[in-house]
C-alpha cells in the first residue's frame, strides 16, 4: 500500500492538499476536487513545462490517498496559434513558416510524423511521459471546446462585457495599445502560466505582460476580446470591425489576406477568446481550485494577476489558489525554452533515469525552489542520493519529509510505480556498459562478480536500471570520453617503471583472486599504496598517502585504459577481468 503522507512542517504537498481541500469544501462542497495545468503542444514539451504538471499531479495525489474524489485537468492549449517555427525540430524547415497565426491543429505536424497535425505529434511524446510517471488526468483539448461550440455562452458575456473587460486590462497598460493590428495578431499566444518558460523570456524581452501580449483587438471600432480565425488564410491576423449585442453579428477583416465577413457569433466556432479573457474564463466553467503559475506572474499585468480581477469582475468566479513555481534547468544550462531547440524533455530524461528518481526531483523541492535535471555525470551522484535515500526509508532512519518525497516518488494512490528488482549503483552499471559497449554475456558476467553473496541470475533483475544507464552512456557521453581497455600491454611503460612502480603492480596482482569483488578490490586497489608504506590495509589515509594513492591509480588507468582517468578502478578491473588484468600489467 502506498504510505500515505501526513501533514509536517516540511512536506509541502500536505501543506497544499489541507488548503485544496478546505477551499474546495468552502467553494464546492461535496464536489470533486478540481486541479489543473495547461500545455501548449507548440514545439517539445520540455522538463521547464512537467512542473507545471507535477506540482498539481502531487497535490491531487494526495488527496487522492486522503479518500477524496479529485480531477486533475490537463488544458491541451493545441488551439492557441502557431506563433514562430520552433529550432531544431527534425522534419521541419522555414517554409513552416506560411503556417504562422494559424491555430496548432491546423499546421502539418514535422515531415515523417505518424500524427495528424502539429499538435498532436507534440502531445504525443508528453502523453506517453506522463503515463510512465503514474500521473492520472482528464485532458482537455481547446481545439474540440472552442469548435463544438462548449464556450459559447462565455464568449458571448464576454463580448457584452467587453468595455469592462478592457477597463480592467487598462488598469495595467503601461503605453498606448498598437494601432497595427497584424503586429498585434503576431504577438497574441506570448501567455503566462500555462505557457512554457520562453514565454516569459520572450516578455521580458519586450516589456511589461501587459505591453507584451495582445489582449484583444483594439480597431477603429474598439475594444473586442474575441479573436476569429480567418476564413479565407486560417490565421488570426483579424480586426474585429463590427458587434451586434442583439443579434451577434460579428464582423472582421484579415490583415494577411484581406478577407472580410460577417457571422452570428452566436453560431460562429472558428476563433477563441484571448488570453488575458480565456484563462480566467476556464477557471470560472471548470470550477478549478488549485493551479500553480510561472514566477513570470509576480510582474503588475500579468495573466494570474490581472485574471484574477477578470474572473471575479466578469464571470462571477473566484482565482484557483497555488503558489508560483521556479524554473527547472538542466546540468549546465540555464533555464529551459523550448523555442530555442534541443532543449531535454520528459520523455528525454525517461531514457537515462528512472521515473521514481524524476517524480522525485518535482516532489522534493518546494514549487518555489529552482533546481537542476543531470544529464552529465551529475546524475551518477544523483543516484547515489537516491540509493542512499532508500537505504535510510529501509532501516527507518529517514526523516519524515524525505520519506514523504520518497513515497512520492515510488508510488501514487493507485499502487506502487515499475522498480529495478536489484538496484545495482547507477556509475557501476554506466562503467561496466562503457566498457563491454553494451555486450549482454561479458555485462552479466560482470555484474554477477560485483557482490558473490547475491549475484544476479539474469540481466532481467538489473532492469531497467541497466537500460538507462546504457543509454545514458550512449547518447550523453562523448566518443572521445568513452572507455576503451588496450588491446595489448604498454611495454614501453612497464620497462620504464622503477622497483617501487613493479612492487606496487605485483601487490594488486597478487590480491586479485582473494579480493574479486566490488568491495574486495576496492579494499585492495586502497590498500596497496598503504602496504608500500609499511602501513596496514586498513590504516587512515594521510594527505602524503593519498598522493600516493593518487599516482598508483593514474598509473593503473595508463596501462589498462591509456589515459589518466576513467571508471572506478575496482568496476574497471572487474570489466577487464583477472587474466586481461594480468596480462595488461605485466603479470
């Protein structure tokens, strides 16, 4: 059974789930609890965006495991335009570009793709992620609400309330509105919150939100918070040039092509409500209580901010609690934007770690805390955090909150997540496929040596553990720093070795039948330089003998591996095994 964590100081989650609760028994009382995120399938949905996901995912878990009912929406914002061609997207080149201002279901997904549109190749990849990390959600595509017609009767308070709507938005406009129209239509999409992080970038490069985004169309006629879709290009480069409150007859022109019409609004599905208008308006149909935000949303004008007034001013709603989260970057990078290409995404990560480890980097920090994914040999120590975390939940010396995180991590309200059935140390297993280049006999024989009192029957039981640390070493680490074991001993450097250098050489070889094990030649490999002092094995090390030690394992790496570094000595040996060992050294 999935432990069910308890409310501490520390545990942010349970912090969240009491407040959740407690507003949805005040707002909704004995309704489902709703929670939300929101993803725009614009391009690669990266590790930036997953916490938009997690952070509700959590809290709704949660609940869950208290016994209530709960929703966890996912927004597919696959109806918003398709703003700029992405970077590096394979399949892709400029002539993407025609497809600018057009909703994302309406461009052609990347040349190859198996998918219908855009979009949907985007979600694809996400949906697949999310089920491997056990997160449970109803999705919502905005493409189908918008064009069955389910927002009508918002859309249309929303255009009867539109003066009050833009003296709500001019309370934050900080420069008169853009006469030209199209440059508005350009820059609508540049959103908050349920947007990825390049939007922020992107704002804050431009200003203010408020002054960023295009909040509505602002022609000769006036304020109108309703985009149409044009019917003759596709696009949103539209003006709206006339409204009828009575009968709905809408009006509007097209920037690009210069198509123009008229339509009762009233039986029109082809275009959306902007952004600033549209996300408060959700909160209001979907009844959601909790949903986190980007830190973007601290600025004066933006979307959360200047939401909050719209969905109590105008549709009579309350603001969704959560708190703002920070950005995740990865291992020497800064904070992640999908529009810039290459950027690492859930379904990347899911290759070289395990989704217990990744749920647990989104359980652990608060929402608030920024924090790192590893994709370089960082994610080595990261698994020994991890392994050492289990370790304490098994002996019970782990803090609440750790375990709390942990609990988290492995398992959800409806059962425990897929293991590795024995966990072998994660830079054990990337430097024994490092060394056999993924050969299945000769990793299975390695691995079996690594601990005698419990070797493995099969590779099956280092699954799927092994797997991800293979493809950690084959997709993350470079050519030139793989490990290749010489193919013949380096007689020139053995004959150049002093009585010192070949007493230290026959000492390991003399050890290595008695000690072949993980912990038996680390015991030895240490332990030589302290017997070369007259020490024993077992002795505390000096700074003067760990210089030592230091010159006799370069010296090791030089004969086995020809450089001055790579895999643990002991994992290497075993990789070698004892006769190549012997021969390489001389023996």
């Amino acid at each position: 059974m999935p432990i069910v964590a308890q409310s501490t100081e520390t545990d942010w989650v349970s912090r969240f789930a009491d407040d959740v609760i407690a507003e949805s028994e005040r707002r909704a009382p004995g309704k489902p609890v709703v929670v939300a995120s929101g993803l725009s399938p614009s391009g690669p949905i990266h590790l930036g965006n997953l916490r938009e996901v997690m952070t509700p995912h959590l809290v709704a878990d949660e609940i869950r495991r208290r016994g209530h009912e709960v929703r966890h929406l996912i927004s597919w914002d696959d109806y918003d335009r398709y703003r700029k061609v992405p970077a590096g997207v394979p399949g892709t080149d400029p002539s993407w570009a025609e497809h600018i201002g057009k909703p994302l279901t309406s461009v052609p997904a990347p040349a190859g793709s198996a998918y219908p549109n855009w979009a949907e190749h985007f979600k694809a990849a996400m949906t697949e992620a999310l089920a491997e990390l056990g997160v449970e959600y109803d999705g919502i595509s905005q493409t189908e609400q918008y064009t069955a017609g389910a927002y009508r009767a918002q859309i249309l308070h929303a255009m009867k309330h539109r003066a009050d709507i833009d003296a709500i938005l001019d309370r934050y406009r900080t420069k008169d509105k853009p006469k030209n129209n199209a440059s508005q239509g350009q820059k609508q999409g540049q959103k908050q919150g349920q947007k990825p992080p390049e939007e922020a970038e992107l704002e804050a490069a431009e200003g203010s939100g408020a002054a960023a985004e295009d909040d509505g169309s602002g022609g000769a006629a006036g304020y109108f918070p309703y985009k149409p879709f044009c019917g003759g290009c596709g696009k949103d480069l539209t003006t709206v040039t006339a409204y009828d409150d009575e009968t709905t007859a809408l009006t509007y022109t097209c920037a690009e092509c210069g198509f123009s019409e008229t339509v009762l609004l009233s039986e029109f599905n082809r275009g959306k409500l902007v952004w600033k208008v549209d996300w408060p308006m959700r909160w209001a149909y979907e009844g959601v209580i909790f949903e986190p935000s980007g830190v973007d949303h601290s600025s004066p004008g933006s979307s959360f901010v200047v939401g909050g007034q719209i969905v109590r001013e105008i549709f009579d709603g309350v603001q969704p609690i959560g708190p703002m989260y920070a950005f995740v970057g990865i291992s020497g990078m800064a904070k992640m934007s999908s529009s810039k290409g290459g950027v690492p995404t859930p379904a990347d990560a899911l290759k070289i770690m395990e989704a217990p480890l990744l749920r647990w980097l989104y359980a652990r920090r608060r929402p608030n805390q920024s924090f790192k994914i590893a994709f370089d040999q960082e994610i080595q120590r990261l698994y020994d955090e991890w392994d050492a975390l289990e370790r304490k939940v098994a002996d019970g010396s782990v803090l609440p909150a750790d375990a709390a995180a942990y609990s988290r991590a492995t398992s959800t309200a409806a059962g425990e997540l897929p293991r590795t059935p024995h966990p072998l140390p994660y830079r054990t297993l990337a430097s024994v496929v490092d060394i056999t280049a993924g050969a299945e006999e000769q990793t299975l024989r390695i691995l079996s040596e690594l601990d005698p009192a419990r070797p493995l029957a099969s590779l099956d039981e280092a699954r799927p553990r092994l797997d991800r640390a293979q493809n950690w070493i084959t997709s993350q680490v470079p050519a030139e720093a793989r490990t290749i074991v010489r193919a013949e001993p380096d007689r020139e450097l053995l004959d150049s070795l002093d009585a010192r250098g070949h007493e230290s050489l026959r000492l390991l070889l003399e050890g290595l039948d008695s000690h072949w094990s993980l912990d038996g030649l680390t015991t030895l490999v240490y332990g030589v330089p302290k017997v070369m002092e007259g020490l024993a094995p077992d002795a505390k090390p000096t700074a003067e003998l760990k210089t030592a030690q230091r010159s006799f394992f370069a010296l090791l790496y030089r004969l086995l591996v020809g450089r001055d570094t790579g895999p643990r000595l002991p994992t290497l040996l075993l990789a070698v095994g004892a006769d190549r060992v012997r021969t390489l050294l001389g023996g």
